[in-house]
C-alpha cells in the first residue's frame, strides 16, 4: 500500500482501494486524469496527479479545492454536451469513468467521441450487468483491450491506451506488396533518390509471399527501409491501415512496390503538405520491358487514388481504408472529397506507373470488370455516411529484422475473402445503442455532384472537377 493514501477516504463514493493502487502502479505521477463523477477518492488521487473532476451535482463542485471541477448538470439522461464541449481539456492521460450515477452511465457511449480514444480508461462498478456491458462494448468500439479486475466488494474494467508513437520523421513513405519482387528493389532504390536529405522512413509490408521474404532477407538494405511481414494474404489496404499506426510521421505517402518515383516527388508533396491535407501526384504510364527513363514526355495519364499523401491524424481519425480486396483506396477518396479536406496536386509527373498483368486493375478477380469490383463499387456509391469507418481494420505483423512481432488489439481476422452483400451492414455502434433502446441520429453531410466521365479530367482545384472520371483508368 502506499503510504501517502489515506485508504480510509476510499468509501462511500469513492474509487476502489485496488483501483487506486493500479492508478499509482501504473499511471506516472504528475500525469492529469479525468473523471466522470467525483468523490472522496478525488481527495486522493490530487495527491500526485492534476486531475480534472466532471460533476453534476453542485454540492460536490470544490468539494477538493486542489482539482478542477467541471460542473455539467444533466440534460438529457446525461451530462450536458454543450458544457463538456467547452470545458473538457485537451490532454490528459487517464479517463476514469465513475459517473453519473445509475442507468445513466451507459450513454457515455452515444457521447464517447467527445474525448481522447488513445488514453487508457478505466471502467469502475463493472460487477454490475450495465456497468460490464458499457465497458465490453466501448472496448469494441475503440478497439482497445481490455481486463477486469476484481476487489474485495466491486469490479472495475481497465481499457488500455495506444503507445504514443514519436514523430520524428518528415514522411513516413508505406509500400505494400505481393509477388512483385522483381520490380521491388528498383522501385525502393527510385525512392531513396527521391527522398534526398529529407529525414523520411519507409515502411515495407510483405503481403504473406514467401517469395519475397525470402528476397530481402538475402540482401542488405538502407538503413530508412523498414521491412515488415504478414503471414496472412490481407490485400494492400490492411497493410496499409496497420503501419499506419507506427509511421513515425505526421505525414504519410501510400506508394506501390510496382512503380517508379520521381526524384522531384518527396520534395514537392512535403512541401504541398505544408498547407493541404492530402496531395495527388500525377502519374505517367509504361509497360513493363519499356527503357521509362527514356520517357520524355511531360504531360501525364492522371492523378493518383492509391498512390498519395496525407495527414496521419486525418487518415487514422476517418478509420484508413475499407478491407477490401480492391477499389477501397477510390472509396476513401471519395469520403475525403464529401467531408471538403483541403487537398492539392502536384503540377508535374511525380511517378511512372507500370502497366503489368499482376496489378490489381489487371488481375481477372480484381479488375474493371470483375464482379467483385463491381461489387465494392455499388456499396461505395450506395453509402450516406462518409465519416469514420467503424473501426481501423488491422492486422498482426513482425518484423524482418528481429523477427519481433507487432500486435494490435482485437485484430480483424480475415481467413478467406467473401464477396461483399448489397445489404448494408449494421455499425457497431448503432447495433450497440439499438441494445439500449436508442440509435444516433444520421449526420448531415455534404454531397457533391458526380458526373461521371470515362476519360480523365486533370482537377482544377474543386471537388467537383475532382471527382470526375474517377471510374476511367485509375488504379484502385
């Protein structure tokens, strides 16, 4: 126990004394924590950390002079949005979720968005049905771990936070890929020229070929390359979303192992970046067996959908790509265009693409044509709701170097690829709320024109010029 904690003060509206010995064991002194619902437990817990105190009841507000209280009465079966929107602080390190008292705990879930989803948060009274079962589904939700620990008289759940990753890095540039490794080691090589003396990392994903493990663990590579392997065929966008989440970067560049970069490409985007949040760079095409650095054109094919750049905290906040097979780096587009983001282009051809019969745009099962494409493409178009996908679709990988792995919580599991339903499936977070009785009310958003065209339209800076002909030749 720790000497400095009057465990007599944690009773009656009080945090569990095992509680406040995994705070102390786990979360640094000096850290700031916020809670929902005060107590006497708050008269503790200021000792060593700054805390944060939300209440509904005036006659606990400065109870503890030494925390900051945030009086939101209830409106609405809950604390009052309107406040917490105005009060609640930026950066905290521990959410403590211990109020408001009763059944009207359970619609933190309709209002979960309005705080921190990468802090760790604790879940107190959860030997209680609806406690257990807020704590159960917010743990789906944010795709956070989870245990419960149990006290002498109580239960409380932990859901643990996300390792803050350091960006230290200009770009974080992301390569998947499958059986292409003939072309690899010529297009790492093309982004390592381009890179210069920017301070970049590149991020390889190994799509489950053993073909290519193999290749790159018989060679030495730049120290910037970073070679990482999926022991299941996932597709590029899951490989895409998962190392999305160690890019050292606040910038990252999707790019495909099959193509060529430019050497005025990394400058330009970094640049552009600067003032966009996201960046299309225009693409010139040649087939494979053709001298590109014989090419002397300037005018180029079009503008990248799967090749481009963007904020990291945008990509992560809208929940990366769809898991699909194919088509989902279009469907991601198409929700950045309807949600307005500032975006660029560059004004010069950035990279040479290959035309070669093992893209996914050339593939039988995924090209143009394919049902399966077709099928992608009708639930993109069908969707109302171009906000965060449910969850970030991830999966677990290792590392070439050490053979160390990487684990995400509550991965997705993909065992065999399923052709997608016309149905639209149920959110999780509109399944859960159906639970309680109550579902969220649709967002209002903003929906451009489409026209659709089957030649390419070079953008002239609006989202309408944008997203036409984006069904003609791009590589999704």
């Amino acid at each position: 126990m720790n000497t400095n904690i009057n465990y007599n003060n944690l009773n009656g509206w009080a945090i569990p004394d095992e509680m406040m010995n995994w705070i102390l064991t786990n979360v640094p002194k000096g850290s700031t924590i916020l809670e929902l619902g005060s107590g006497n437990g708050t008269k503790e817990l200021v000792k060593n950390y700054k805390v944060y105190s939300i209440e509904h009841d005036k006659n606990w507000i400065n109870v503890v002079p030494e925390s900051n209280y945030i009086h939101a009465p209830i409106v609405d079966n809950w604390y009052d949005v309107n406040v917490l929107k105005k009060q609640l602080p930026k950066d905290y390190d521990l959410l403590i979720i211990d109020g408001p008292i009763g059944p009207m705990r359970i619609n933190f879930l309709k209002n979960y968005r309005l705080f921190r989803n990468d802090v760790t948060i604790l879940v107190d009274d959860t030997n209680r049905p609806e406690d257990k079962k807020m704590g159960l589904n917010l743990s789906n939700i944010l795709n956070k771990q989870h245990i419960e620990i149990t006290s002498s008289d109580k239960k409380f759940m932990v859901l643990y936070g996300t390792t803050k990753v350091v960006e230290d890095k200009d770009l974080c540039i992301i390569v998947p890929t499958f059986d292409v490794v003939e072309y690899l080691d010529e297009c790492l090589e093309s982004i390592l020229n381009s890179v210069k003396n920017l301070n970049c990392e590149i991020l390889v994903g190994i799509d489950a070929c053993q073909k290519t493990l193999n290749h790159v663990k018989s060679k030495t590579y730049d120290e910037r390359i970073v070679f990482t392997f999926f022991d299941k065929n996932i597709g590029p966008y899951i490989i895409k979303n998962s190392l999305s989440k160690i890019a050292k970067s606040k910038n990252i560049l999707f790019f495909d192992s099959d193509d060529i970069m430019n050497e005025n490409m990394i400058l330009d985007i970094h640049n552009k970046l600067n003032d966009n949040i996201f960046i299309k760079p225009m693409y010139l095409d040649f087939k494979t067996g053709e001298n590109y650095k014989s090419i002397k054109s300037t005018k180029g094919n079009g503008y990248g959908e799967g090749v481009f750049a963007i904020k990291k905290n945008v990509f992560l906040s809208m929940n990366g790509f769809e898991p699909w097979r194919c088509a989902a780096d279009s469907d991601f587009m198409g929700r950045l265009y309807k949600n307005k983001h500032k975006f660029s282009y560059t004004t010069e051809i950035s990279f040479l693409r290959r035309v070669h019969g093992k893209s996914l745009t050339v593939k039988p099962e995924t090209n143009y044509s394919s049902s399966l494409r077709s099928q992608y493409v009708k639930i993109s178009k069908g969707k109302t709701d171009y906000g965060p996908l449910n969850k970030l679709n991830t999966q677990n990988f290792k590392f070439v170097k050490d053979n160390s792995e990487y684990k995400f919580d509550n991965t997705t599991t993909f065992v065999n690829y399923v052709a997608p339903t016309e149905e639209k499936p149920k959110s999780i977070i509109d399944t859960i709320m159906s639970n309680f009785g109550s579902t969220p009310k649709p967002r209002t958003v903003y929906t451009p024109v489409v026209k659709r065209n089957t030649h390419f339209t070079p953008p002239q800076g609006n989202i309408k010029s944008v997203m036409r002909g984006r069904e003609g030749k791009h590589k999704f």
